[in-house]
C-alpha cells in the first residue's frame, strides 16, 4: 500500500452551508462515471453518513478524532479507504469549528491529519467580495490546511456568480470549482440541524438522482477529480492493522433493534460485535410481533418520537422485550432505545407507552436538551464497564426525563461534560439493562464490545444474574 489515495475534504465556512448535498451530488455524479467512492464523515453524525452510504453505495464510516482519537481515525481511514476508490471525507461546521480555541477535533485538524486536500463550501446567499475575504482568512488562518478550490453554493444568478468568482480568484488564488443557484426543489427536508434519515424519506432515489444532475451540471468533476488525485502519501506512523480475534465456542446472538424508528448505529460498532465471535440478528420494533430467541440485545438511537403509534401499538413485542429483560437479557442502549425501554413517551400532551422495562417517563421538547460531546466517568456497579472508567461519547436528543423511580434503578455515570438524564448524571441500570443517552464508538471504547459479548455468552450459558458487578 503506498498511500497515494485519491481523497477530499469537502468543508465549509459554517454549518448548513449545503456541505452534504454537494458530497451527496458529486459521489453520485463520479460514481455514474464508474468510479469507486468510499465516504466519511467527520464528527459524530449518523444521517449526515447515512445518506452517503446510499450515495456510495458502500457504508460510510466516521472519523472522529474526539470520540476515537487521533489512531482511530487513521486507523479507520486507512482499513476503509482502499486502492482503487476515492474518498470524500464530509467536513462539519465552519472548517476550524472544534472545542477549544485551538480548534481541536475540528474539520482543519482532520483535512491535516490525512494530508487530504479541501475543497470549501461558500454560502453565497446575500454576500459578494466579503466572501473572498472569508475564503482567504481560511487560507490565512492556518496555512497547513492545503485549500485547493472553492465551490460556490446558494448563487443569486450570472452576475452575483461572476463578482464572487472574481474576488476569489484574484484575491485568494484559488479556482471556483462550482456555482450551484438557490434551488427550491432540492429534495432534502431537514429536521432539527440536519437532513431526515433517508430511512423516513420516500424519495431517496429521487433526491439522490437530483443530486447528481446538480453536480453533473453545476460542479467540475473533472477538476476535482485532478485535485483528488494530486496528494501527499497517506502514512501513518503506525500501521493501524485490525486486531484479531479468537474464534469462540458458542457463537452468541446479539439482536440488534434495526428499522424505520432506530437506525443511529456506527457500522464499527456493529464490526466489533461481530469480530469478537457474535452473530448479529436483526429486530423491528415497529414489525416483529415477538422478541426472538437471543443471548443480548442492542438498541441504538433514532427517532422514536417520529413513531409512537406504532411502537406503542406492538404490544406483544414490547411485552415479550419486557419480559425477557426481567429475566435477565444483557440490554445495552442509546438515546432513542433508552426511551424505549422507558414507561412512556409523552408528545404534546398525548402519552404513548413503551416497554416498561425501566422506570422513568420521557417528554418530547421543541429545543434540545443535550447536544454535544459527552465524557463519563462510571462511578457505580453496571453490567458493562468497571468503575473507574472513563468514556468519551455525543449526545443530541429533544426529550427529557419527566420522572425517575431511582429506588428501582440506578445510575451508574457522573457527567464530567454534558446533559445526561439529570444533568449530573447518565447510565440507568436495572438487572442487565444499561441505558444512556450517549452514544459510544467501539474504536474509542473497546472494552464495550467485550463486556456485551460476554454478557451474552454468559447468559447463553444460563448465568443470569440480575446484576453483575464489573
């Protein structure tokens, strides 16, 4: 492997620039080329990857510097990034967005990183020269970022597109790769502060074919192809090789909860499962009339306040999950499953029951009530983690907590940075149940991977514990 990877950044002055629409358009528009593209995106967002991974046509994976470190996002870029393919590495926020004041974990750290070139994303809506003076600040700022184009989104017309590309040619020396017009029938609602997940979107193919026309017509494919091409080695220090795993005796099975209500997984997550010798068996919670025959279960997020009628309306699957986590089932979950294993979901004052096996009550706000990185420090007993441990994690929900019987469950993470279930704390265990509203990368937290398989090959063993101290 000599490095030299096709690969771009695709970046912004700021958020909602429009930088997913372009990544969207130009994978499809080179893969309609017959060109292999493998997508990334950086930070910790599942939809923004989600619809990249339909892009692409393969998954998509996240490069997170925060969550997983420096080593496993080489590590991931290097083991997913392959001969033979392009990557196009998504950007969030503004390009030097990151946590602090030097801007780490931010889309500049990463473009540096991988030594891949970016192309930034202007929104051009009601600025002219002024953008040039933010495209050469960006320059300025940091001149290790190697900017290589700019590609201009939102343009009013012909005359608004020929000042901006102007002034930024001639002033910042970079070419205008693109200059998309303000468009109304763009197919890409948005909820929150991102795009719907293509899960809930009944015109996927729609959208993303009108994403290509957008690129094939407005961008130049060519020159960023060039671009692509035109890149330093890609060497890690370390080869970040994937470790390996022995082979165990019997293979548990790990249910994963996958449909159109819970679809927030990390496709490492579900690797690392599956490398340390578990079988993975896909449950809708909207669909299947039972829990099947299982030795643990995940449930990651998603949007269960978009579902409640049906979620609540499954009755015999949510008491067969109730009735097997009374027994004993190693339950792990995140956000949108945390709710799910809650009483009850209330929406505008019309209340929805959920699976019961955890008793708290959860109500749907119209601002969030936790968004952001998480880090945890596991200070009680719970089925997974050892006390003492430190997990780093994000959050992003609407719902908060309207009552907690803390006499019936307890919870095992104090909150060092961010919201969790009162502010202070996070982690609500009760039997083999752990739920939280973080959500963790197993390339950042390997140790979670072995708990839960564990957990599993125990109690497929018939040791079913109520409450294992770790």
């Amino acid at each position: 492997m000599t490095g030299y990877w096709p690969r771009l950044v695709i970046a912004a002055l700021r958020g909602g620039a429009g930088k997913t629409t372009l990544s969207l358009g130009l994978i499809m528009a080179w893969k309609k080329r017959g060109l292999k593209v493998t997508p990334f995106k950086k930070g910790p967002d599942f939809i923004d990857a989600a619809w990249l991974s339909l892009a692409a046509d393969r998954s998509c994976h996240n490069l997170d510097t925060f969550l997983m470190g420096r080593s496993g996002a080489l590590r991931s870029f290097w083991l997913h990034a392959g001969l033979g393919s392009i990557s196009v590495v998504e950007g969030n926020r503004g390009l030097y967005d990151g946590m602090d004041l030097e801007g780490s974990q931010s889309t500049a750290e990463l473009a540096k990183l991988l030594r891949a070139p970016v192309i930034l994303v202007v929104d051009s809506d009601k600025v002219t020269r002024t953008a040039a003076a933010m495209v050469l600040g960006c320059r300025k700022l940091d001149p290790e970022v190697d900017i290589r184009g700019v590609i201009l989104n939102r343009v009013a017309g012909s005359r608004h597109e020929d000042i901006l590309r102007m002034s930024i040619e001639q002033s910042c020396n970079l070419p205008v790769l693109g200059a998309v017009p303000r468009m109304e029938d763009f197919p890409f609602p948005e909820r929150h502060l991102g795009l719907i997940p293509p899960q809930e979107h009944f015109w996927v193919e729609r959208a993303l074919g009108r994403a290509a026309e957008v690129a094939e017509k407005y961008l130049d494919l060519d020159r960023l192809l060039e671009i692509s091409k035109n890149v330093s080695p890609f060497l890690p220090e370390e080869k970040p090789w994937a470790p390996r795993y022995r082979k165990i005796l019997g293979q548990p099975i790990i249910g994963v909860v996958k449909d159109s209500a819970f679809q927030f997984y990390y496709p490492e997550n579900l690797q690392a499962l599956s490398d340390r010798g578990a079988k993975l068996m896909e449950v809708s919670a909207v669909q299947e009339k039972e829990l099947p025959q299982i030795d643990a279960l995940y449930i990651g997020g998603g949007f269960p306040e978009t579902h409640p009628q049906p979620l609540a309306e499954n009755i015999r699957f949510r008491n067969s999950l109730r009735e097997a986590a009374e027994n004993g089932l190693p339950i792990y979950a995140e956000c949108g499953g945390l709710i799910y294993l809650g009483e009850s979901l209330t929406i505008e004052e019309q209340n929805y029951p959920m699976v019961g096996a955890l008793p708290l009550a959860f109500g749907m706000e119209k601002r969030p009530q936790g968004h952001g990185y998480t880090l945890l420090e596991v200070e009680k007993a719970n089925p997974f983690f050892p006390v003492g441990t430190l997990l780093k994690g994000h959050e992003f929900h609407y719902s908060r907590v309207l009552w907690l019987k803390e006499g019936e469950a307890h919870l095992c993470y104090r909150v060092k940075r961010g919201a969790g279930i009162d502010g202070k704390r996070d982690g609500l265990c009760r039997k083999n149940i752990l739920a939280t509203y973080s959500h963790l990368h197993a390339l950042g937290a390997e140790e979670w991977a072995d708990a839960l398989v564990k957990k599993a090959m125990l109690y497929r063993a018939g040791e079913r514990a109520s409450l294992a101290v770790v």
